[in-house]
C-alpha cells in the first residue's frame, strides 16, 4: 500500500469514526497514526 493510500485509508476512517460518535480517546489515536503517515509521506517525497 503506498502512502497516499494509507493517508486516504486513514482519513476515511478518521472521518467515519467521527460521524459516529467513536470516543475521543480512539479518535485522537486514529489522528495519530494519519498524521504519522503524512509525516512518513513528506520525507519520502523530500529524499526524491
């Protein structure tokens, strides 16, 4: 899976746990890992 499909996989999920109603303790760590992959998403388009 690539990053931008992690992103987008994360990002819907983020968004559907949130229409939900998930706790915030869940949501705060599925932001979490969005963000991880964003962060791993920029270093590796930088080191091209």
């Amino acid at each position: 899976m690539t990053c931008k499909n992690r992103i987008e996989t994360a990002r819907n999920i983020l968004n559907n746990a949130a229409s939900i109603n998930i706790s915030k303790e869940l949501l705060l760590k599925i932001s979490q890992k969005l963000d991880e992959y964003i962060v791993e998403y920029y270093r590796y388009e930088e080191s091209i």
